[in-house]
C-alpha cells in the first residue's frame, strides 16, 4: 500500500474478536483492560459497488464522526491504521480523506495489510486489534513493501520495520466494497476512563 509501485493487494487470512465490557466490571472479574473503544464513526457513500468515492467523502464522513464520538480533536490522534488495500483507487482516495482530517502530515499512518494480506470479512478485527496491540506495546506496525511513497501520499507511513511511538490514541479504518466506511477510536488502556 502508498506505494508509487503497488500492484494491488495480497489476500490473507486471520481472525480477531473483542470482548467489550464496562472497565470496572473487567477489572471486578479480574481481567485486563487493554485498550478503550473510545468513539465509531459510520458513513456509507454508494458510490460504486466495488470503488470508493475518488475524493474519499464516505472515508472522511467516518473519521470524522468516529472523532466527534469520542470527544477528541484529530490532532489527538498519534496513529491510524489505515485500510490501505493497495490498490490505486482505494489508496489515493483514502490519502485524500486522511489529509482532510488531519491536514498533510499530520499523523503517522501504516496498513497492516502488507503484513498479514486481506484478510476480507475478518480485515475490521484484525486491523482493529493490530491498532489495540500497538497502543499497548508503544510498538507501531510497519507498512512492508513500501519502497516509494506515492506522491500523492503525504504522510509517513511507517516503510521498513515497526517504529516504538508511545501513542496515546490510535484510529483503525475500515472501508468496505459497497462504500461501507467505519471508523474505530482507540485510547490506550490507561488514558483516561
């Protein structure tokens, strides 16, 4: 993915649940808090079957609500997972939508799917669960394979190996075929609530 060389995506396999419950009634049964659902953003923009919409208005409808959801401004936002098909319309289109939420550069941004594939209907979990892990281990997910940054791409998107970042707050997007766009705010277990 943002790569000026792409040549689409890698399908994969994978599976991630959550379990999502009151902060206090997990600790009172002893388990373990690892991050916060914080704020979901929804938007569907229809605008093809298979293609978002170029200027990625759906993608940035979500991002933006998932952040009115939660309370917090963009620049809260110290990484996104984005969802980073690789493909060329999906990847200007979400570079657009991400430069209209948070301005050019103003966010680190890798996709996870150059790691593990498209892993299809499980992609919004696995994604999502890569975003908790590296809140919580202050580790961020590279994007592989990215050896020339698109131009169109203004963010740095993390090319190489994982980067340590002690993010406090992380988005996890999800823009399926159909124009289905979600959006997830994460915060780390131990900012806040």
């Amino acid at each position: 993915p943002f790569d000026r060389e792409r040549r689409g995506m890698s399908i994969g396999e994978g599976a991630a649940f959550f379990v999502l419950e009151d902060a206090e009634h997990c600790r009172a049964r002893g388990g373990r808090v690892h991050a916060r659902l914080a704020g979901y953003g929804m938007s569907t923009d229809a605008h093809h079957v298979t293609a978002p919409h170029p200027e990625g208005e759906g993608m940035i409808h979500a991002m933006r609500q998932a952040l009115d959801d939660a309370g917090l401004a963009a620049s809260a936002v110290g990484y996104v997972n984005a969802h980073g098909t690789g493909t060329v319309q999906n990847d200007r289109a979400e570079a657009l939508a991400l430069r209209a939420v948070f301005g050019e550069g103003g966010v680190l941004v890798s996709s996870t799917k150059s790691l593990v594939g498209h892993t299809m209907a499980a992609a919004g979990s696995v994604e999502a669960m890569a975003t908790v892990l590296a809140l919580q281990h202050g580790l961020l997910p590279p994007t592989a394979n990215l050896e020339q940054t698109d131009p169109e791409v203004a963010f740095d998107c993390l090319p190489g190996t994982a980067r340590p970042a002690e993010i406090e707050v992380g988005l996890s997007n999800s823009f399926g075929f159909g124009g289905q766009n979600v959006s997830l705010v994460f915060t780390r277990a131990d900012a806040g609530a």
